[in-house]
C-alpha cells in the first residue's frame, strides 16, 4: 500500500533526475506527454526512485525481468549513477529491445521462453549476488515513482478531475492513484485482451488472465499488482475496456493530428475517449496520459504485425 505522502517523498528524491514532461491541452483534454520520459516511457521514475531509496548498492548492483520498457528504465538509472545492471528476459524477446538494453549497458540474460522464467531468474540472482531487484510494477518505491505524474498533473492543470491512465501491472495506476487521492478520480482504461484490472475488480482479488492484442508488450500482465489492487479499491479507480482496433486508431490520431509519435499501449487511454468507452459530463477536465513511445516509426502510418492469438507473458 502506498499513499499520497510516498508519491510526495518520491518526487523529492528523483528531481533532477527525471523530465517534468509537458502537457498539451487541445478541445477540452489535456495530453500528458510522459512519453518524452527518459528511455521513452513512464517507468524511469519508479526505477530512479527504486534505487535512490535503497541506498548504498553491493558491487552486484540492480536486476529486473523485462525485456522492454521496465528493463530500459532500470538500467538507465543503474549506469547514470554507475551501477551494473542485469536484465532477464525471455529468450524470444524481440531483438530491438534486447539491442537497446545492451546499448545502454545492461548485461542481458536470455532465459526461458515467457516472462514468469526470466522473472524467476532475477529473483534467485538477487538473492544469490545481493543486487538490488526492481520489480516491473508491484514494489512501493516502483508506484511511488510512477505517480510522481499524477503530482506534476495536479500543478499543470487547473481544476482537474480525471486522468485516464492505461494498466497493464498497475504500478502506474497505483501510483497516480494514490498520488491524486481525494484531489482527482482515475479512471483506468484497459485492452479487452489483457483486462487484470477489469478482472480483478469483478473477483474482489487479483487473478491471473490471458493476454494477447497489439498491446499486449507494455501492457502485457497477466495479473494485477496486488499494491494496485489496494490502491484501486481504496480509492475508488474507475475501469473500461476497448478494443484492438480502438487503441490503434487513437495511436493514428494522436500522429496524424499532432505528429505525437506512441506505442499502442501508449494510447490505450486516449482510446477510451475517441470510442466513448469513457465520456466526460459536461465541463469535466480530463488529462490522458500518453506513457510510452518506444514503437517501430514504420507502424505509425500503417497497422503493427498481428500478434499472437494469446499469451500470459507477465
């Protein structure tokens, strides 16, 4: 469980060390623009903050499972303060991600073929060599990071009250969540291919889901953080559901209309808005969140590959 004070104790500790990232207001929606983070996603903050809390590292370092955006955010934030990093994922990540984590550093580890192996391996690998592990979503310093957003949110936009957020794990969803608790609502927005928050607030409990669709590499759990599930029922998060086709044609329209170039995950949430899966009383002020643009710019103008029919990778 987190609370507004640990989002505030976390902004402390990662500024200067993150973007403020700007926001765009355009016919009543303001986009939050988290996508020009570093390593071109959200989860930086949680992984500075992770680290910085920790305190002196052994000689180790820091590991995580991830073969995207949460493996980038670790070990940028590992070799900025000159740490190793080691970074598990399955032998059949995609060898784009795996480039760019060894580009930045990390030492990479190819174990398994879905996430749960290489999950599994970075946590006997901290225990074994005491390197710090960093969760993908489901540890407090990791959601206090994250909802460091919601925060900056509160002093963009006057007036606010609902940020539309996409859930994959629910570190972010957490984060937000707790950091605006009692000051704006947050309604998480979800594929219908990969519903863990959905899912969890119809059984009163996290449980585990299939996951597939054009989203399914970011917002890829197949289970929602337990921290998230606290934070979502206490505070009251909304959830909606929308469709493959929905999530690709807001990623169009945010190129085509504004030239903002994100991965599909990244505009989950503004799909809830385009296809009325989530419609604003009148005079509501929502903010969108826009929380990652490590895509293929080839994609933008034309529909990435199918995905699998189903999978569980994390």
């Amino acid at each position: 469980m987190i609370s507004t004070a640990d989002v505030e104790l976390a902004a402390g500790r990662i500024r200067g060390r993150v973007r403020r990232t700007p926001v765009l207001a355009d016919d009543g929606v303001w986009f939050k623009l988290e996508q020009l983070q570093h390593t071109g996603s959200f989860k930086a903050r949680g992984a500075f903050n992770r680290i910085i809390a920790a305190g002196e590292l052994s000689a180790a370092g820091v590991v995580a499972a991830s073969g995207g955006n949460a493996g980038l955010a670790v070990t940028h934030a590992a070799r900025e303060f000159g740490v190793a990093a080691r970074v598990y994922v399955p032998a059949n990540a995609p060898a784009v991600k795996v480039a760019k984590l060894r580009a930045l550093g990390a030492a990479v580890e190819l174990v398994g073929d879905k996430y749960a192996d290489a999950y599994d391996a970075a946590v006997k690998h901290a225990a074994d060599s005491g390197a710090l592990f960093c969760h993908a979503y489901d540890q407090p310093e990791i959601c206090a990071g994250q909802g460091t957003i919601g925060l900056e949110l509160l002093d963009q936009v006057d007036g606010l009250d609902t940020i539309l957020v996409a859930v994959g794990g629910g570190g972010l969803l957490a984060g937000i969540a707790a950091a605006v608790e009692g000051r704006a609502r947050v309604v998480g927005v979800e594929p219908r291919t990969a519903p863990t928050l959905n899912a969890a607030l119809a059984a009163g409990e996290p449980v585990p889901v299939e996951v597939s669709g054009v989203a399914a590499d970011s917002l890829g759990a197949s289970r929602l953080g337990d921290i998230a599930f606290a934070v979502a029922t206490r505070t009251g998060v909304g959830s909606v559901l929308v469709d493959d086709a929905a999530i690709l044609d807001a990623r169009a329209a945010l190129w085509d209309r504004y030239r903002l170039a994100v991965e599909p995950g990244g505009a989950t949430a503004f799909a809830a808005l385009r296809t009325g899966a989530y419609r604003p009383a009148p005079g509501e002020r929502v903010a969108v969140l826009l929380c990652g643009a490590n895509t293929d710019p080839a994609t933008l103008t034309s529909p990435p590959a199918a995905p699998p029919a189903a999978r569980t990778p994390r």
